[in-house]
C-alpha cells in the first residue's frame, strides 16, 4: 500500500511539474530572477500577466470625461469622438476577444483620450499617423529619421477622419485577475507612427456595489476607473 501511495505522489508530481518549466533570468539591472515558462499559451499569457499586473498595480483615481461623447459606426469599427479626439474600436473579433462588448467603457467617458496619452507618455499627446519616410539611394530604399504622413485618401477611405485618433485593435477581460468588485482589462493599442508598434495597457474597473455575477453593462454603470498603466509595446515585424 505504501508502494502504491509513493508511486502515485511521484506520478502526481511529475504530471504537475511537466506543464511548465522554470529558468533564471537576469534583469536589466542585474537582478536573478526566477520565471516559469509553461507549454500551454493561454497559460503562459496568465502567469506574465499576473506577474505584471503584481509588478505595477497601484490604487489610482480618475475624473470622468466631462464633455460630450459623440459616437458612429463605420464599416470597420465604432468610435467614440472626444472633442477633437476620436477612440476607435475594431469591429472584427480577434482571438475570440470582441472590442465593442466593451464599448461602455467608453461611452461612459470612464477611459477617454487624455488619460490614455498620458499613461502612454510622458507629452501626453496622441502620436500621429505617420510612416517613416523613404529615400532612393545607390539604388537601394533607406529609411531616414524624418516621418511621412499617412495620404489623407487612405485615412478618409479606412476612418472617414483625417484628426487625431486612438484606435483599440483589442480588448480582454482578465478574469483570473479579478476580485467581487473589480473587473480587469487589457487593451491593445495600434500605433502607426514611425514603425507600426502594439501598445498594452491594464485598466481596473471598481463597484463597491457589484458581485461577480453583476452584468457588465450593469457593473460599468456604477463603478470608476482605479487602475492604468501602459505596461509594455511590441514593435510590429
């Protein structure tokens, strides 16, 4: 019987112990680390997450957008106009992950084009649609340090909008980082300025009078922004 028992605990272990791998990393300012890599995507997503949501989560506090909030559909996708500011959200579901179920957030004028701009960079501006800008020499095309605005044709064509703009290709909601009152979001923001790049926020959601089984739209209605932080950017290859 104790055969078996011990048989079965090395078996339990090594079922557990193969989903994932560890290793020690060495950080920007030298620091040993120690990071587990697991086989399954959905998981390893997870736990970089969690660790990056530990890492920068601070209790924060936000003013809603007091002005008014136009809103349209276009072919491609639903904005939210913010005085002179639109946010875009894809229409098209990616990775399963629908944007516009999301679209309260917005309406609401809890996340608005200040805030994001801010949380992205120090200017707290909106970078512009632009290209790096292409130069014919010996023959071979170069890339300088000068930028190329987007044609005014293709922004009409794509965002029947020529201003400035902020467009959410998609929105997740994290519910392994989630408590009765709080709801956790990550948001992925495409910026074509320069070279195309993935910029990643979390928000945090709170309602003081909500539980886990309130609706969303019911949950947005009385809750307020408590948490964001661009976390990281992914340059597009």
């Amino acid at each position: 019987m104790v055969t078996r028992l011990i048989a079965f605990m090395l078996t339990f272990f090594s079922l557990n112990s193969c989903s994932y791998k560890t290793r020690t990393l060495t950080t920007i300012d030298d620091k040993k680390v120690r990071a587990r890599f697991y086989k399954d995507p959905n998981k390893q997503e997870a736990y970089e997450n969690k660790f990056l949501y530990k890492k920068y989560y601070t209790k924060m506090v936000f003013e809603k957008f007091n002005g008014k909030i136009f809103s349209d559909t276009t072919i491609n996708f639903t904005y939210f106009q913010f005085d002179s500011i639109r946010i875009y959200i894809d229409k098209t579901p990616i990775d399963g992950n629908r944007g516009l179920e999301y679209s309260g957030i917005f309406k609401s004028g809890l996340l608005f084009p200040k805030i994001i701009s801010c949380a992205l960079n120090s200017t707290c501006l909106v970078p512009q649609d632009s290209t790096h800008k292409m130069a014919i020499r010996h023959d071979s095309i170069m890339y300088t340090e000068m930028y190329l605005a987007f044609d005014t044709t293709f922004l009409v064509r794509n965002y029947n909008w020529t201003g400035s703009k902020i467009y959410f290709s998609n929105i997740k909601e994290l519910t392994y980082l989630e408590k009765k009152t709080t709801r956790v979001f990550e948001l992925e923001h495409k910026i074509y300025h320069g070279d195309p790049t993935d910029a990643y926020y979390f928000i945090e959601l709170t309602n003081d009078n909500a539980n886990k089984n309130t609706l969303l739209n019911e949950f947005i209605k009385g809750c307020r922004l408590t948490f964001l932080k661009h976390t990281y950017t992914l340059m597009e290859l």
